[in-house]
C-alpha cells in the first residue's frame, strides 16, 4: 500500500514538474500597400520555467507565415558558436583583466571573480569584448534561469517544417562585438561588472514584462545596463535594427510572408522595428 501511495505521488510531482507556464508576448501584424504581410515577435533567451506559447495570436501567425526569420539560425549547434567565438576573441597575450576594468570597477570585479568562481588567468588570451561576454555568462549561470527554455528555441521548434532564414548567424553576431573600439569593448565590460549585483532582479523584471507583454516596461528597459551607453546601443541595437529593417523589406517585396522572432528589446522604442516599419508606411497592429 505504500509503495502504492509512494509511486503516486511521485507521478503527480513529476507532472507538477513539467506543466508550462502560458507566456502571451507582444505580437504584431505587418501589413504592406501591396499585400505584403509579416509577424513580429519578440523573444527571450532563458527562463526558469518552461513555457507555452499556445494563444489565438501565435497559432494563427504560426499557420500563416510562409518563413522563419530568427538572429541564429543554428542556435543549437553550441560547437559552432563555440569555435566562431574562439576564433575571433582569441590573442597570443591580452592585458590582465583587472587591468581592463575602471578603475572604479575592480573591487566588484575581484568579488565577482570570486562569487562565479572564475580564474583570473581565463581572460589572459581573450579580447575584451569576449572576455565581458564571458562574464555575463557566468553571471547568467548562477541566476537559475535555462536557454533550454528559451523562447528563441521554443519558436524554432514550433515552426519546424517552414523555411528558416537568418538575420546574422553566430559568426556574425560575434563579429559585430569584435569590430567595436577597443574603448567599447572595455565600457561592455564595465557594464556588466556594474550590472552583476542586480542582474537576477534586472533578468526576472525582463522576463515578467515579456510573459505578460508589456511594451511600456519593455521600453523602459530598453535604456538599461549596457544599452544606456549611446555607442554601444548605436553599435550593438540601432544599427543591427536598421540592417534588419532593410533584409525584411527586401523580403516583403519578394512576396514572402515570415515570422520574425528577434530578441525583445529590439522591437520596442522609437528604434525598433516596428516604428521603423511603420515610418516605412507599413501599418502594424498589435495581436496580442
């Protein structure tokens, strides 16, 4: 008998376990002068929880779109991103990287250091830029959030069977950190150094206004941590923003008719795509 009642429990936990939470994320409608249509939603890399994305809005854009168009494609191959990212951050011999840092910056950076228990030789043969990245993702390890419940690859999974596009690829994206000043690079590091003491409460701020799609919110966070430096934002969202723009309405007028799915934060503010689309004359509406 009880190993009866043991073994039912214990299924209803592991149901408990993987039920998801209903995630109901901005999304829009783009409608050109000539029929042209696409969909743009925002998506979020990592999430505690798993998610659904199953809602009137998503399920009638999913069925419609004749595309995917995502920043990655091959979000899943870690051993390319892996190998892009060597590839372009590795040196023979780099400053150390307390060396790198603000002066200001260098208590927290030993603390953080010691709190992700990260050598300090890691960074000896690694550009700044990469050597930042690295950090953040350290930080993000401890924060209990998963990409494997990410919406980025949730969204690639529910449109598996359409033709699937990318607007940078990994290699790219890298490159795109490689290419800036030397100053930037050290400013990325700042930031994240500056953001590690808040970045759980920051990070579940971020998630809880795209599960619920809260632009405004959104918006606001549009301007936070490393995006409040105007050469960073110019090089890492404006500019990326405009190319987007223009790779989307190239394929508009081609009759093709994709769901975009970019990172959130790229969507909203008068730099995003959808005012950028809409001061092309395209009309956008808001599903959900």
């Amino acid at each position: 008998m009880f190993n009866r009642i043991a073994a039912s429990l214990l299924a209803l936990l592991l149901a408990a376990c993987q039920q998801t939470e209903p995630a109901r994320p901005a999304i829009w409608q783009v409608d050109g002068p000539h029929g042209e249509r696409a969909w743009l939603l925002g998506t979020i890399h990592a999430l505690p929880n798993p998610i659904s994305l199953d809602s009137p809005a998503f399920l009638r854009a999913k069925k419609e779109a004749g595309s995917l168009v995502v920043e990655v494609a091959a979000l899943a191959d870690d051993k390319r991103t892996a190998l892009a990212f060597h590839k372009l951050s590795a040196v023979a011999v780099a400053p150390a990287i307390a060396d790198r840092a603000n002066q200001a910056d260098r208590a927290a950076l030993s603390k953080l250091l010691a709190d992700t228990k990260t050598p300090l030789d890691r960074f000896n043969q690694m550009d700044t830029w990469a050597a930042a990245l690295a950090l953040a993702q350290a930080i993000s390890a401890g924060s209990g959030d998963d990409s494997g419940n990410g919406a980025d690859r949730l969204i690639l999974k529910e449109m598996q069977g359409k033709p699937l596009k990318e607007f940078e690829g990994a290699e790219r994206q890298l490159a795109i950190f490689d290419a800036l000043p030397e100053s930037e690079q050290r400013d990325l590091l700042s930031a994240v150094i500056r953001s590690a003491p808040t970045a759980r409460k920051d990070g579940r701020a971020l998630q809880q206004a795209w599960l619920r799609g809260d632009v405004a919110a959104l918006e606001a966070l549009d301007h936070a941590g490393l995006l409040a430096d105007p050469e960073l934002r110019d090089a890492l969202l404006i500019q990326r923003n405009a190319d987007w723009v223009r790779q989307l309405s190239a394929m508009l007028k081609q009759g093709e008719k994709p769901l975009v799915a970019v990172g959130a934060l790229h969507l909203v503010g008068k730099d995003g795509l959808v005012a950028r689309l809409q001061a092309q004359g395209f009309k956008v509406t808001r599903l959900q």
